[in-house]
C-alpha cells in the first residue's frame, strides 16, 4: 500500500542523511544531530533521536543498514532529543540511558514544561513539551556501556553530557550552538549561565578526532567556535545590562529582548525567552551587576 507522504515530510527527509566519521561512529545529519555507533554485528546504538517523529525516519536509515537498535543514550532529556524514543524503544524492546537528574523530566511527561513556565503549563505548553513518561529509561551513571565514554556538560540543562565514542568522536550536545546558529538565532536556551561557560571552557579542552554538536556542523578543532559562544553569551549578558540600564520590569525586558533578537512571540519561545532570562539576570543579580528592587509591587531590576 502506497503512502503519501506531505512537502513538509519529504524536505525532512531530503535533510537527514548518514554520514560515517569513525571505523564504528556514524552521525545522521539532521535538525538534531543524531548519532549512531556500531557496538556488535549488525547491533547498534543512538545518541538521541530528534523530535518528535524522527524515530519512524530513523528507523528507516537503520533498516537500510540491516542493523538493529541495542540502546539509546540521551545527552539530555528535551523534547528534540527524546522524540523519536517511544517508537524505537518499543518496536526494539529496547532501554534507553540519561542521568539520575535528567531523568526525572524524562519519566514525568509535565515537569519541563512546568519548569519552563514557572507554574503549571497551559496545554499547548503540556503538548509541546510532553515526555514519554517511564518506558524504560535507565542510569548512565550506574550501568557500563561498552565502547562509550562521557561526561557531564551541565548548563543547557540540569545533567546534561557528552558522549565519546572508542573512535574518538565526541558528541557535544548542547554544549555549544554551531556556526549556522549563531548567525542566525543566538539566543539559546539556557538554565545556569555560569555552569555553561564552564562547560564551554571544558568542552573547549577536550581531546578528539571530531566534534559533532547537536545542533551544528561536525568540525575537528572547535577552539573558535567555542570561543564564538563564549562572546555570544557576552553579548547578551551586556543586552540584559544595557536594557536595564533604569528600572524595569521582567515583561519589559522580555518585550526589548524579542525586539532587538528579531524572535516572534509564541507560548513555546515565550517560556524558553522567559526563563533563559531569567538565568542571566539571577546570574548578573549574585555578582552584585543588577540591582532587584519593588516599585509599586512590581519586580525591577538595574544596572549597578
């Protein structure tokens, strides 16, 4: 029985390719990175696997290859990372592997979103960021993975890693946004600014034949682009300072923020705008550079 398939699922198609970068180590090309490494005959593992409806896309590369799925690791546990997990892990009957901290946003399908959003989440926001709840997640910390290194690259996320295969392939995560990214959209979603500069200075020190991001291009020395994000993150922190340069409010600074970011307002891009600034204003609070003060029972923040 032929299927249809729509515009949208065929450009997606056309985008996701597997590349070979490592006697063992593939990488699918794709809006997120997704990578693939050969652990027996015919028997592989992923790092990953995109949005939501990847998995099904996935699957058809790994059926072309004549492998099958052993395992997942997830470097973290947002929605564009974990979305193909519940089609691959039940058709395999397979676990996938995150850390102890990631985990409980993994197995509790409402908490990211309610993180997001500071309180309970709207159902747009339930729907956007819904995890597949407990299906079978297990802990990177206290199993072995043959074959498999990682560390952890917290500040994208709670307990976020990086995972490094025996052919000296790194895959970064969201330890750092790539070339195109940056250009295009440089603000990216962060919880601990502190924490991810300190990931982008141990990321930087990594030794390995390859680098390949989630959401970038594989690269064999990435000491520019790491420094690249670093002066990025410099950027907004000075954005955020210059924008309260008087009092003002968190809805003020958010309505500046999309205005100068060129970024279109949406439920979603509201809760990761709202809460990434958040970050950078706790952050630029403790290091005595803002001044939080009440005016009329409103929350204002100024430059010291």
């Amino acid at each position: 029985m032929l299927k249809t398939r729509s515009k949208e699922q065929k450009e997606t198609e056309i985008v996701m390719k597997l590349r070979q970068v490592g006697e063992k180590t593939y990488y699918i090309e794709h809006k997120t990175n997704i990578g693939v490494y050969v652990t027996g005959q015919n028997k592989v593992c992923l790092i990953d696997t995109g949005s939501k409806g990847d998995g099904e896309k996935i699957d058809e590369i790994i059926e072309e290859k004549g492998w099958e799925i052993e395992y997942i690791i997830n470097t973290h546990t947002h929605i564009d990372h974990l979305g193909g997990n519940e089609y691959l892990m039940k058709k395999y009957r397979i676990p996938a592997y995150c850390t102890d901290y990631d985990m409980a946003f993994a197995h509790y399908s409402d908490l990211e979103a309610a993180y997001m959003n500071g309180g309970f989440p709207c159902r747009k926001l339930r729907t956007v960021f819904s995890h597949p709840g407990m299906i079978g997640f297990r802990s990177v910390e206290k199993n072995h993975l043959e074959g498999i290194d990682w560390v952890y690259l917290p500040g994208h996320t709670f307990g976020m890693i990086g995972v490094k295969t025996s052919d000296d392939i790194w895959f970064p995560a969201d330890a750092y946004l790539g070339r195109h990214l940056l250009e295009n959209h440089s603000f990216g979603y962060l919880y601990d600014v502190e924490g991810y500069l300190n990931t982008l200075e141990k990321v930087k020190n990594l030794k390995g034949k390859m680098f390949i991001p989630a959401h970038g291009e594989a690269e064999t020395d990435i000491s520019e682009i790491t420094e690249m994000n670093r002066r990025n993150i410099e950027n907004i922190k000075a954005m955020v300072k210059e924008i309260c340069r008087d009092y003002i409010s968190m809805d003020s600074i958010l309505k500046t923020m999309y205005e100068r970011l060129g970024m279109r307002a949406t439920a979603p891009q509201h809760a990761l705008l709202s809460s990434t600034t958040k970050s950078y204003i706790g952050y630029l609070q403790d290091r005595n550079e803002l001044e939080c003060r009440f005016i009329d029972n409103v929350m204002t923040w100024k430059t010291m």
